[in-house]
C-alpha cells in the first residue's frame, strides 16, 4: 500500500514538473523524478509479478527497476550540483557519465551471474546468500551511497551559507542524506553478512537498519528483504518490511516521504 500511493505521489510530482518547468531548458530534475516513479511504480508487488513474467519470468524486472533507479539518482545528484556554484572535482566525478555507466555495467554482469529461479517478490531473501547477488546489491547500493553522499556534501555546504528561509531546503536534504548514506552502508554490512553466513551480525545491522527504514526510507529500497524475517519457503509468507535500493532514493528525495530495495540482505525492494 506504501509503495503504490509513494509510486502514486511520483508520478504526481513528474506531472506537476511537466507543467510548471515545461519551459526550463535543464530538465534534469525532470528526468530524475520521472526515472525514480518508473522504478518504484515497479516496485509495487502487483505490478512486479504482471510485468516480470512478460520479460520471461527471470526476475529482469529487478534489474530493470534497480537501472532505473541509479539513473534517476545520477540526474538528482547532478541536479544538486548545478544548483550552486561549488563543483569540486570529486564531486564532479561522482555524478558524471563514466561513473553511472561503469556501475549499471558492474550490476548488469553480476545479476546474470545470479542463478534465478522464477519470479519472485523476495529476490535477495531467497537468492541474497549466492555472492554474486550479495555483489549484486552491494554495487547497487554502493553507487547510491556515493550519489547520496555527494548530494551531503553539497546541501551541507549550502546550509552553512545559507540564512533565513533559504537554509531550510538545504538543511532537510542534508539530513534526508545522511539518513540515505547511513542505510546504504546498512544495507551492504547485512548483505556481506548474509552471503558469509554471519547471522549475528546481521542481527546486530538489523537493530540499526529498522530505525533508518522507516516508511518514507523504505519504500526505494523495497525489494531488500530482511531473510531473518522470513519464514522458510514452505511456509505461508507473511506481510514484511521491504527495503530495496530504492529506499536510498526516498531518503535523498526527502526525510519524510519517500525502493530498500530489492536485495535484502540475508534491496528494495526480491531485493534484501
């Protein structure tokens, strides 16, 4: 229910920058938006098992929302960074083309080594603990981190030079950020711990990861189930918490309103 009325509110957004910057010449902001609501309108579970099985029934949904949600994030990124004048090389790197096309490469050649079975609403519960979907989901999520984090960098800066009423956008994404970068980095410890079988440590991420992904966190990283949650196959599988790389994105988008994603580890979001 979440995600459909998050997917809902995007698609929302998308429309109202269509018609209120229709005759701005960057429409980075635009495609951002309109590439994030794509990968959370398939994150939505009903939707996922109707398109997944058009696609050949191998779980490349996945892929194909988890693309669509980096890329989203490059043109959110680089649209922070062209709002102020502070453009340091590193930064300028992490939210170039090179970076984005080396990483949609680096998830595109381990998702296709990941043995996949039919389609699946819990991609990294069920096949988080093969290392090639731990690499899968780490790549996926250390790429959203460093965007995120870029974004930190940039809304911090400008909150410190900002007064009144202009600190206030700044100061929310900034923290928005933060709670991003902290799940991420969550999320990746909880993945190396469920392909090496470290149940514990798992147990201990998951006591931090819970708080950072609460429902406006949550719904990005959908598909990253938590396994330790789940009960086994042959059980009847009860309503949980998603988190799918995709919950990155809601973080970044805003503290409050926002695919883990889909690799959980033991994303969103299927995915942990």
């Amino acid at each position: 229910m979440i995600q459909t009325l998050v997917a809902t509110l995007m698609w929302a957004l998308v429309a109202s920058l269509l018609i209120f910057r229709r005759k701005r010449s960057d429409r980075t902001i635009t495609y951002a938006a309109l590439s994030i609501a794509a990968a959370m309108t398939l994150n939505v579970d009903a939707i996922y098992g109707v398109v997944d099985p058009l696609l050949g029934g191998t779980n490349i949904a996945t892929l194909i929302a988890d693309t669509l949600l980096m890329t989203g994030l490059f043109f959110l990124g680089r649209g922070v960074m062209h709002a102020g004048e502070y453009r340091p090389r590193l930064v300028r790197a992490a939210v170039s083309p090179p970076v984005l096309l080396v990483a949609l490469l680096a998830i595109t050649a381990t998702f296709l080594l990941i043995e996949r079975d039919a389609t699946t609403t819990h991609f990294m519960s069920d096949l988080g603990a093969q290392p090639a979907a731990a690499a899968y989901s780490i790549i996926n999520f250390a790429y959203c981190g460093l965007v995120i984090a870029t974004m930190l960098v940039l809304a911090a800066r400008q909150s410190r030079h900002s007064t009144g009423i202009q600190h206030l956008p700044a100061a929310l994404l900034s923290l928005g950020s933060a709670f991003g970068v902290a799940l991420c980095l969550a999320v990746i410890v909880m993945d190396i711990a469920h392909a090496t079988g470290h149940l514990d440590l798992r147990h201990t991420i998951q006591s931090a990861y819970d708080p950072l992904s609460a429902p406006h966190l949550r719904v990005p990283l959908r598909r990253l189930r938590d396994p330790a949650r789940r009960p086994p196959r042959s059980a009847p599988r009860p309503a949980q918490a998603d988190r799918r790389p995709r919950r990155a994105a809601g973080a970044a988008l805003a503290p409050s309103d926002a695919r883990t994603a889909r690799a959980e580890p033991g994303r969103p979001p299927r995915r942990q």
